[in-house]
C-alpha cells in the first residue's frame, strides 16, 4: 500500500510516459490492471500505459468464454496492451533509472505488480503429509489429511481429493463451520461429519470505472453458466458483499 501511495503522488508530478506492468492474468491481475488504469488517470493527464502479462493463451483461464471474451474486449478498449501465452520474469532492474526489464517486451517499466496464483508454503513438503503436484495438503471430506487423520486442514492450504476448488475466499470460509463440528466430534470420540463443497459460485469482477461483471461458475466444470455485462448495481453489490464481510471483524 505504501508503494502505492508513493506511484500516486509521483503521478502528476512527472511529463514522461508512465509504464506499468502487472504480471498474471487471473481474476487479481485483470482486476488490478483495470483498478490502476481508472485510479490513477483520474489524478492527471500524464501518459499511462499498461501491460498485462500472462503465461496463458488466454485470460482468465478458468473462467467462462463469455466472461473472458467481455474482459478482454475492455482491456483491449481501454489500450491495455496484452502479452499473452508467455512465462514471464524480471530480466534486469535498472535502479539509477528506477526501470525493470520484463524478458519477452521490449518496454522498459517503472512498476510491475506481480499478481501470480497462491502457491503452497514450501515447509508442508517437509513434514511428510500426504500433498497435491502443487504442494497442496490433500484431505477428504471430513477435511482430515489423508495420510494423518489428527492433521486437519482447510481453505487455501488444503486440496479436497474428491472436490478440488479454485483458491478462493468463497470455498475457505464455508469451510469453517464444518471443521469446528468435526474437531468438537474429534475430541468427544464421536463420528465425524463429511462436508461437501457447493458447485456455483459467484464472480464480481471490478472493471475500474464503477462498474462490475458478474457471472456464476460451476467450480468443477469451471464453466459459466451465466455471464452479466459491465453495470453499476454490480459494482454496488460486490462492494456491498465486501463491507458486509469485512464489517463481521470489526463487531466480533
Ligand atoms: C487480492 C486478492 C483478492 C481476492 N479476492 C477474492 C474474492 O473476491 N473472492 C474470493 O472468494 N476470494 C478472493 N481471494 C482469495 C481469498 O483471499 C483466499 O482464498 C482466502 O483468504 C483463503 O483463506 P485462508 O484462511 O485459507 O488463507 P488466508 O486468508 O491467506 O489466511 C492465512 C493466514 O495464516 C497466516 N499464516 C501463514 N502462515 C502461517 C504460519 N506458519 N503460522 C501462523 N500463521 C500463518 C497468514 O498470515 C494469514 O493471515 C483474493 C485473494 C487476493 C490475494
């Protein structure tokens, strides 16, 4: 955050293009992008180019056709200039001049904003716990491990074997309840109680300008069901979905 601050102030102080790049073209990486672009060409006339690099052919990989072909229609709208189907990394700094060198772009950019998937932290590898190719903890539907049932585990940091979800926010937080029944049961000796994760789910992608894209996905398909174009009750809605959840921190 305070970087950020920083490139706002920096903004309208300076005549000279400004490069920014954001390397992942997730739901994250295109969000930002297009937060960025609207927040900071609302601060002054100076230049602003944007990049989105992304590995894959196309954004949004695990999302809908018509979700991904609504986003990038509006990049491609706003001039965001998109690198697709490339593996990307910073191949030089330059810090006198304050510049990064991302290899496969001939641009040279001020701020790159790396926006990549979660990964898992490399110590579950080393306690022997049974984990997914991506270093994930596999657990069953009583969200024990499956290599050491008194290893419980839940949202990002754990694979369900039999229902395997996107890591989000949606999945991590319904499965609170289930493992707060399930450790009660574990310490009574009484029988635990499977949990299954829901199919659909919600998307609200921001679009940067006080609108929002809605769609409902099939998490196991991860295929859209329904896609809703750019509008501002969505943009209400996500933020009203957002300050709900937050507000539950703030009266514990
Ligand atoms: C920018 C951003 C936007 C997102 N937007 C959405 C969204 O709109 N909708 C959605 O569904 N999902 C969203 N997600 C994903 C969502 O935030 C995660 O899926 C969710 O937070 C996972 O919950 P969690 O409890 O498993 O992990 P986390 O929320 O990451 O919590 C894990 C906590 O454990 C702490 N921790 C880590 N290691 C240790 C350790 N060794 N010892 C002690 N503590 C430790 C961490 O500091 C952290 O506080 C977003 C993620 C990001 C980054």
């Amino acid at each position: 955050m305070e970087a950020w601050y920083k490139i706002c102030q920096d903004f309208p102080k300076d005549s000279t293009p400004m490069k920014i790049a954001v390397v992942g073209g997730g739901a994250g990486g295109v969000e930002l992008t297009l937060a960025i672009q609207a927040g900071l060409q609302q601060l002054g006339s100076r230049k602003l180019e944007m990049h989105l690099f992304h590995s894959g052919r196309e954004l949004m990989s695990n999302s809908s056709t018509s979700l991904r072909k609504l986003l990038k229609k509006i990049l491609q709208q706003r001039g965001v200039e998109l690198h697709l189907g490339k593996l990307s990394q910073i191949e030089k700094v330059f810090p006198e001049q304050g510049y990064k060198k991302i290899t496969n772009c001939p641009d040279l950019f001020q701020h790159v904003f790396w926006v990549t998937q979660a990964s898992a932290a490399p110590w579950i590898q080393k306690t022997g716990l049974a984990v997914d190719a991506e270093g994930f903890i596999l657990i069953d539907e009583t969200l024990q491990s499956i290599s050491h049932p008194h290893v419980f585990a839940t949202g990002d940091i754990a694979t369900m074997v039999n229902h395997p979800r996107p890591k989000a926010g949606v999945f991590a937080v319904r499965q609170g309840k289930p493992l707060f029944r399930n450790l009660r049961q574990a310490v009574w000796g009484k029988p635990l109680k499977p949990y299954i994760p829901q199919q659909n789910y919600l998307s609200l992608i921001g679009t940067g300008d006080g609108n929002a894209i809605s769609t409902i996905s099939y998490a196991y398909a991860s295929r859209g069901k329904l896609t809703l174009p750019p509008h501002k009750l969505l943009w209400y809605w996500k933020d009203y979905i957002d300050r709900q959840f937050m507000r539950q921190f703030e009266r514990l």
